[in-house]
C-alpha cells in the first residue's frame, strides 16, 4: 500500500520534512517513490510547498495519507481541488475556490495568532497576579500572627499582674 507521509530532513533541532509518497512498509527516511513538495515548520509562517497534480494523481491512484499529511494537503487546498475536480467543474472555477480557500486559511492563521499571544499575555498577568495574592496573603498571615503574639503578651502581662493582687488579698 501506498502512503502520503512525511520525510525527515534538515539538521538537529531544525528538521525540515518532504512529502513523499512511499510504500508504507519503508522506513521513514527510506526509499520512496515520488517527492510531491516539502514543509518547513521553522519558518515564521510554516512553508509548505506541494505539486498538487502529482498529489491528486497518487490520492486517486489509491494512496492514503497519514493524518498530518492530510493536514497539510488540506490546508493547501488539494484536497478541495481534487473534491471540485470530481464535481467536473470549470478549471476557472477550481483556481478560483482554492485561491479563496488559502485566503481563508490564512485569515484563520493570523486569528489563532493573535488568540495565542492574547492567551500568553493573559496567563502571564493571571501568574503575576496569583503572585501579588500569595504575597498580600503572606503578609496579613504575618501581620495575624505579630498580633496573636501580642495578644498573648498582653493576657501574660495581665496575669502577671493578677496574680501579685491575688497573693496580697490572700496574706
């Protein structure tokens, strides 16, 4: 069997991945049949480079991809080209459909940006926060037990002079 999958490159701690289709008893970096495009998560904005007709082309010769792989070829809008495509629709209509699909894709990509660094902003208050509450916290726990002290110094103080009283009312 066929499959669509990822192919391990580049240097350590900065791996760069082809898309390859392979026979699904390879290896990962093994032999494979045909190099459909590439994807660089390393990048600002990840890259991801594929040659939608050799794509289709293997999808509808029966080659499954792998979940990420799946991933990706959707986010490039092959898998949509290749739906409108069975649908016999105009070329023009195609080109038009993915185009605007991108655009989305993209729009969807910049929104989930600024959610993520809103959410790192947040936690990162919500931290300092919690912070400021343990210290304000500290110091009352400190101020209470500064006047639970005092409080027994004064009952002692209190008793220390009761009891002379008592000794002189007794003799």
């Amino acid at each position: 069997m066929v499959k669509l999958r990822l192919r391990r490159k580049g240097k350590k701690f900065h791996p760069v991945y082809d898309i390859v289709a392979i026979d699904s008893r390879s290896r990962r970096d093994g032999a494979y049949l045909e190099r459909l495009g590439y994807y660089d998560p390393n990048t600002p904005k990840s890259t991801i480079k594929i040659d939608h007709s050799r794509a289709i082309y293997w999808l509808n010769n029966g080659a499954q991809p792998t979940d990420v792989t799946r991933h990706l070829l959707s986010y490039d809008g092959v898998l949509l080209r290749r739906a409108l495509e069975f649908k016999n629709l105009p070329t023009a209509e195609i080109e038009q459909a993915v185009e605007k699909h991108k655009e989305i894709v993209i729009a969807r990509y910049e929104r989930r940006k600024k959610l993520r660094a809103a959410r790192v902003i947040r936690r990162a208050k919500e931290a300092e926060d919690a912070k400021k509450k343990a210290e304000q916290e500290a110091i009352a726990a400190e101020e209470a037990k500064k006047a639970a002290k005092a409080a027994e110094e004064a009952a002692a103080a209190a008793s220390a002079a009761e009891a002379p009283a008592e000794e002189n009312a007794k003799a």
